[in-house]
C-alpha cells in the first residue's frame, strides 16, 4: 500500500496511523482515493480526503484550531477550475457556463498529493487540480480580504505616525527614470497617507501635469470636462470657479460614485495691479483635513453624532449649469461605514451641495443637525486643518474619498490645472505598481 500511495519507505509512525485509518475510510466509495502526505519536519501533514454527496470532505489527525469548516461543496470546486481550458488565461475569464455543471456533481476519482488534489468530475471526465493553498485558504477562511494598509492620520502637524516623512512627497524626475516604481511609491502614500505632492513638475504647458496624472490612470470626464485648466472666470457655476474662500469639502458628492483621486497644479498666480507686479502674498492657501481622522475623533468623541452622520442618508445634487441636474442614485450619509469591518470607507461632505435634510430617517432633521454641527466643529479645528501655498511645480494629488481639502480667499488671477481620477482605477494602479501579479489576483478573484 505505501507504494501504492508514494509514501516512501520511511514513513512516520504517524503517517502510518493516519494509512490504517484511511484503509476504512468510506468504504463504499466506487472510485479510488489516493493520498501522498509530506513526513518533512517542517511542513504540516495533510488532511485526509474523502468525498460524500455534493462535498469533498477533509479530516486532519489533530482539530485544526483555525479551521472553520472541514468540507468544501462539489459544484464550488468545479466552478472554481482554474486549468486553461477553464479559464483564458489572458482575460483570466471563465471559458465555461457554470449553470450546465449537473447541481449533484460528483468526483469519479480523487487523488491527493503534496502539493493538492486532482480531482476527475464524473459528467464529463473534466480534471481539474487545486493546490494546498488555495483549499486550505477556504477551509480556514470565508472569503479573501483587501491588501492590508496602515492607514496614517494627519492633521495640521503632519503626520500621525513620527517615523514617516513628512510631508509625504516624490520628485517629478523619478517618475520619468523609473516609472513603475515611484508611480508605486505615489500610490501608496496616497492609500496611506491620503495625499502626495510631487515636486519639480514642468510649468511652461500643463500637458506635462494631464501627461503626469494619466500614468496613474486616465482622467475622468464629467459634466465639467476632462482634464481642466482654468482660471476663477465663473466659466462653469462652480465656486471653484471663483476667488473666495472654500471650506473643507469633498468633490462630486453628487455622483453615485465620487471621484476617487483630485490633483491640482498651480501654474501660476499674478496680479498686474500690485506694485511689485504679483509677487507679494496674494492669499489662496490649499487646505487638506484628513476625513478618515475627524471621523475618528467624532466617534470616540461622540458616538451618538457618529451613528446619526453614518445612518441619516442625504440628497446631493449639482444644478448650477444649464441642462444639468446631477444626484447620485439613491440616498448617501456624510460617514460611509465599510460593513465587515466597521471602519470608515468614504466620506461625501459638501454642505453646499447638499439637499434637503429628509424627515423618514429614524433619527430627526434636528438631530442630524446636531450631529452635523459636532462634526463641523472637528472639521474646522486648527489642529486638523494642514495649510500649505501650492507653488508652481508642485503637484498636490489627494483621495477624495477620504481627505477634505479647501482653500483660502486670494486676489489677482490663478491658472490651476488637474483632473479627476476613478477609485477603482487607482486601486488598480497600486495594486499593480505594489503587489506581485500573483497575490492579486488571489485577492480580486478569490
């Protein structure tokens, strides 16, 4: 029987108790079971495999501690196939109709060895392999989390967290030496940190910025354009598109799906009509406040104004243009929660673009007016507000998921220039400037 099984001839006491065992497991199995197990000191023994109707059950000597189930389902093995007649492996899209696989599937044969189980499918003699990893990942867990971050709060003195660089920021020369590289570096403070700078940008066009932003992603179009370089002309009805002070807020509440990354350039800023020409203080200081922190803050300051801000959902609309009326597709609430982990995943807050305060809630418009009120209050406090002059070359890309950004009154005429880019884009793009193809496909797939 060892032979027969590739145990080897030396095999551990405890392997051979585990065969004796399986010598009697399932007799009326019509197929053959066939098990290799590992003896090598440091690698852990293999659970014993053995089928019963509509599951592929696994059985280790000892209780696995971490395990949350000891069985996996017929058709979710065979679904889940990743051999290339299965899936394309350049689109890694299934090459099948999942809803012809029979519901009562069963295996004609099992094989397992040191590196997984092949399993032959009695409908159509298909083979399909899955390695250790990939089961024993279900059998201990229900589904595969998002990469792990630290997300790092900050507030008007930098950074949370003293062993980072403040403030988190990258030199435009990089990008064009090795771009995978610091566009990964980028990314990765933005996901971190919520903002990155990248200093050294060219000036004389602003097709070097557009040319910047599209090596993260391409720019999104909206009702404003694409791309946009402008100047506070009023050209669309947007108070961006004036010279007055704009409080900490959130861009495209009013989109189902808001912006997931901003990025603004100063190209420049003068005044003719001042003495020296321009260069005295004009004003127009950027504002970024880190969302994600306030949020913490109101909740462990506040747990009461936390829930209603996170369970009171709002109308949001922009109706500033002609022929638009823009609102998302249904109702959203100022605090989004992520619903496994409880911790906050978007902020949408732009009082201005705000509708009416609706009366069906469980919690009343009074009460969401207090609650708002409190987080106002934590948003506008100088130890969250981080204050910096752009400067022109100095590119400044936030996540307007999470990070508030503002700015204060200025005179004379400032030529900014930016853009929009999707959340699921730039996931995307760290993703795959961060992580080994492999592990994220893991992780997108399962």
């Amino acid at each position: 029987m060892s032979s027969k099984l590739g145990l080897g001839q030396d095999m551990s006491t405890y392997a051979r108790r585990i065969m004796r065992r399986a010598s009697g497991f399932h007799p009326n199995w019509s197929y053959s079971v066939q098990l290799h197990l590992r003896t090598l000191a440091t690698t852990a023994v293999k659970p014993l495999v053995s089928s019963s109707p509509g599951q592929l059950k696994f059985s280790y000597q000892d209780a696995v501690g971490d395990a949350k189930r000891t069985s996996l389902p017929n058709i979710w093995l065979r679904d889940n196939c990743r051999c290339t007649s299965c899936v394309h492996q350049d689109t890694m899209q299934r090459n099948f109709n999942t809803f012809e696989i029979p519901e009562d599937i069963q295996p004609s044969h099992v094989q397992a060895n040191e590196d997984g189980v092949r399993i032959r499918w009695s409908a159509d003699a298909h083979e399909s392999f899955y390695p250790w990893d990939f089961l024993e990942f279900y059998l201990k867990s229900d589904k595969r989390a998002p990469e792990p971050v630290e997300v790092r709060y900050f507030g008007a003195e930098g950074t949370q967290n003293p062993s980072s660089a403040w403030p988190p920021s990258l030199q435009y020369k990089d990008i064009v030496a090795n771009e995978v590289d610091t566009v990964g570096r980028l990314t990765d403070f933005i996901k971190r940190d919520g903002f990155a700078f990248v200093a050294g940008v060219p000036t004389e066009s602003a097709s070097f910025t557009e040319k910047l932003l599209e090596k993260i992603a391409f720019i999104r179009q909206t009702h404003y354009g694409g791309f946009y370089d402008f100047i506070p002309d009023l050209a669309l009805a947007d108070t961006a598109y004036t010279n007055i002070a704009l409080g900490a807020h959130t861009d495209t509440t009013y989109f189902t799906d808001p912006a997931g990354l901003q990025a603004f350039h100063l190209l420049s800023h003068t005044d003719p009509s001042t003495k020296d020409g321009g260069s005295s203080n004009l004003g127009g200081q950027s504002l970024l406040v880190d969302g994600f922190y306030a949020a913490s803050i109101l909740r462990a300051e506040d747990p009461k104004a936390f829930e209603v801000l996170s369970r009171v959902k709002l109308p949001w609309h922009a109706s500033g243009n002609k022929g638009i009326t823009i609102s998302p597709d249904k109702l959203y609430p100022v605090l989004e929660i992520d619903e496994n982990t409880g911790d906050i995943h978007r902020v949408r807050w732009n009082n201005d673009d705000r509708g009416v305060v609706p009366f069906d809630s469980e919690y009343s418009p009074a009460e969401w007016y207090r609650a708002a009120r409190v987080w106002n209050n934590i948003l506008t406090r100088p130890s969250m507000e981080y204050w910096f002059q752009l400067k022109p070359g100095n590119l400044v890309v936030f996540d307007n998921w999470r990070v508030l950004h503002g700015r204060s009154a200025f005179t004379g005429v400032r030529r900014i220039c930016g853009g929009y880019i999707n959340r699921d884009d730039f996931i995307s793009r760290w993703r795959n400037t961060n992580y080994p193809r492999q592990e994220i496909l893991k992780r997108v797939i399962g």
